[in-house]
C-alpha cells in the first residue's frame, strides 16, 4: 500500500522507498515494527531537507512484511497499518524468498532504494534486487557469528554470485548506537567507516498514562499500593534468564522490599525459577506478561525497569537496549548493569543506577535505594525522561533518514548529526 499526502509540484521528484521487514526475525520484534511505523508516519508525504543546489525529493513509502499470517498481525498490533502487502519467509528464513519477492517487485516496483530492518531481509533483497541501492539498520548486536559474516558478504557486494553487481558495494549500514556498531566491527570484521551511527526516534504519545491503575491492579492484580513494580527487559526477551532474576527478587524480598517483578513469557531458564520461587517465604510477586514485549503499554504501570548483559567481552550476547527508551519516557527508573550499550544512554547516579556485571548485592542496593529514596527516584525519572524528550524524537528520527535517504540516492557520502553520549562510556565510582 503506498503512503503519500500530497502531490509534487515542478521542482520536486518522487523517489520510492520499501521497508522490508520480518517481525519474526529476533532482531525485529515488536519494538522495532513500532520503531518503523513511528519513523513512517511524520515522514509520510513531506520533503527531505535539501540545500540550494538540490530539489527537494517528494518521498514515497511502501512497506513489505515477510514472514506468516502471525508476522503481519504481530506488526499491526504495534501500528505499522501502511501496507497491505507480505510475502512468506521460506523454511523460517526470509533470505530464502527470492523467487516470491521477484514477483512482487515486478508488480510493484521499481523502487530507487530498499531498506531492511534486518539483515536476513537485507540478504533476500541483494539475491533478488542487486542492481537497488540498499539501507540495513541494525538495532541489536549480531544473533550469531555467523550472521555478523553474513553482513560482511553482503556489504563486499556478493562477489562471485550469478546476480551480483561487479562494482562497488550498493549497500549501505546504519547501526542504532556505537555499541551495536561495535559490535558488528568486532564480530562481522566489517570496516568501522562502512557503518554510521543513526540514533532512534519514537513517539511520545503512544505512552498512556492513563492505563497505569488498570495494568497495576486489573491486569497484574497488585493489590498494595506500596509495591514497588519492576519490569525485565529485554530485546529480544530470550536472552532474559528467569533464574536469576527470581534470585533477585528473593533477596529484594529478604531486605523487606515489597516488590513484584514484570518478565516476558520469552525468558530462559524458568522452571527453576519457578522451583526457588517456591520454596521462598518472601513477600514478592513473580509476574510472566508478553505485553512487556510492547514496552510502550506495559512499562507506565511499572515503577523501574532491570536489564542484565555484558558486552566488554567479544563474543557475548546483550540484549538491544531500544526497550529502555520506552522505560525513560513513561518514567521508569533504569537500574542495569554498566554495559558498553547502557552507558552509552544512562549515566550513573544521573539518568540510571548501573551496576557492576555479575554483582547481584549491588543490583539489590539500587533497587532498595530506588524503592525507599523518593528525592533520587524523582531526580533519576526526571532526568531520563527530560533526555529522552530532547534526543529521541520521532521527528528527529525521520529528518535524519530523509537526509540519509537523499544523500544515498545522490552518490554522496552520508553524513548525519550524531547525538551525545550522555555518559561517554566511563563510568565510575559503581558500588
């Protein structure tokens, strides 16, 4: 289905874009169908900036979902409404789709750059379309070794393939942070001048305020209203380990903080959560909801949010810290450890409460402080939310893609403003 709300005049040009996306693919998820429907929808029918010696481009949007039935309902639910159009992922794997995706292009092409949210979606759109200039995102470290070689392969230009351009690579790398950039270097081998840094953008009034008793006490069933409410994150959820954090939120409940803990059905390891749940005498709340999967509807009903990982180390997987955004916008205190990823957001003792990787007593202390100090608990809301409002912006987000768009399109080196890192990956005196 095509997106455009008015008609060019003489000195503009209308350039067709396509969103390939995969909801199904770990690196995509709800939050990043949302993260594209966001982006879509102030960019819709409006001019990329240009300078005087540039027409301005009317662009045009369609958006193809690849994967199943429950792929396309699953990036509906999050408002990516702008399409009509899907194509299977063959075995599972959307790369495999080439001959379908062909059909689709010959019926609804041409268009003057594709770009993927995934880098499966990437690899089906170099097999079928290698003459298209292309744009990846990458909002998540590699799933895999593998993978991050992949990219590789497919940035060198598909070299001996039968359909592959003999020329220079037409694809194009935009990361989500410097951490994820990072770590496709580290992983993939790809040279770092090959992936700019794009930082994202979301909309505001998605968050409901509103909805905060509902979830609380119909949804959750809290019933007092001194529990202090924490919510699991993760993208995707399965690198969330239900083991430890249920040790967690045993030792919140022996220090006599009334806590219950919000966690995605997706997480590992929760049969033995379930069994050291059990034998606990503490007076906590161990609660598994998929809507955390929409961090935009779940975490206004929470009053912080925990995210585990450590990327320092090569060959580790760390879960995409997008959902964090989220929990600093609805006001959430963010308490994690002090990975590459959330240091480059949250600065300790400013925005967050970070944490040394491993060191559970100390990931107790914070949520103690962040439960009973309600002067830092408010400098900490107010402190995220205020960075979030001023640097992660839908409008924002679409005015820096229509600038990489346009400068992709005219064969000139892409060149977007980069935000600054509110801790420049030092952090300090963690106890």
């Amino acid at each position: 289905m095509t997106e455009t709300r008015s008609q060019p005049d003489q000195n503009q040009e209308i350039r067709r874009i396509l969103h390939m996306i995969d909801p199904d693919n770990d690196a995509v998820g709800p939050c990043v169908c949302k993260l594209l429907a966001d982006l879509l929808e102030p960019m819709v029918g409006t001019n990329a900036p240009a300078d005087q010696n540039q027409r301005g481009h009317l662009w045009q949007y369609e958006t193809l979902i690849v994967g199943g039935s429950g792929a396309e309902r699953a990036a509906r639910s999050t408002g990516l409404t702008c399409t009509n159009d899907r194509i299977s992922a063959m075995n599972g794997r959307s790369w495999l789709s080439v001959a379908p995706f062909r059909r689709y292009l010959a019926q609804a092409g041409p268009f003057d750059l594709i770009q993927a949210w995934s880098v499966g979606s990437l690899a089906l759109a170099t097999l079928a379309a290698p003459s298209v200039p292309r744009v990846v995102y990458l909002s998540t470290h590699p799933n895999s070794f593998r993978e991050a070689k992949w990219l590789r392969i497919l940035v060198s230009g598909m070299r001996g393939h039968r359909d592959a351009p003999t020329t220079t690579s037409k694809t194009h790398i935009l990361a989500i942070s410097n951490s994820v950039k990072r770590a496709w270097v580290q992983e993939g081998g790809i040279t770092p001048e090959h992936i700019l840094v794009l930082r994202p953008g979301i909309n505001f009034g998605s968050i409901k305020q509103q909805e905060r008793m509902y979830l609380r006490k119909k949804r959750w069933r809290i019933d007092s209203d001194d529990s202090f409410v924490i919510a699991a994150l993760a993208h995707p959820a399965k690198y969330l380990d239900a083991r430890r954090l249920a040790s967690l939120l045993i030792l919140c409940g022996l220090c006599g903080i009334k806590t219950a803990l919000v966690i995605p059905g997706q997480a590992t390891r929760f049969s033995p959560a379930q069994n050291i749940l059990g034998s606990a005498d503490v007076p906590v709340r161990f609660i598994v909801d998929d809507l955390l999967n929409e961090p935009w509807r779940a975490l206004v009903g929470c009053d912080a949010v925990l995210m585990t990982g450590d990327d320092t180390s090569r060959n580790t997987r760390i879960s995409g810290t997008l959902p964090l955004l989220w929990a600093a916008a609805s006001g959430c205190i963010i308490i994690a450890e002090a990975s590459y990823a959330v240091s480059e957001l949250y600065e300790h003792a400013h925005s967050g409460l970070l944490v040394r990787f491993g060191d559970d007593r100390a990931f107790v202390r914070r949520i103690h402080e962040a439960a009973t100090d309600r002067t830092t608990a408010w400098r900490l809301r107010d402190a995220a939310r205020s960075e979030a409002y001023s640097l992660f912006s839908k409008s924002r987000f679409a005015n820096d893609f229509a600038i990489a768009y346009q400068q992709i399109l005219a064969n000139e080196k892409i060149v977007i403003p980069d935000l600054p890192s509110t801790a420049g990956l030092r952090f300090a005196g963690l106890a």
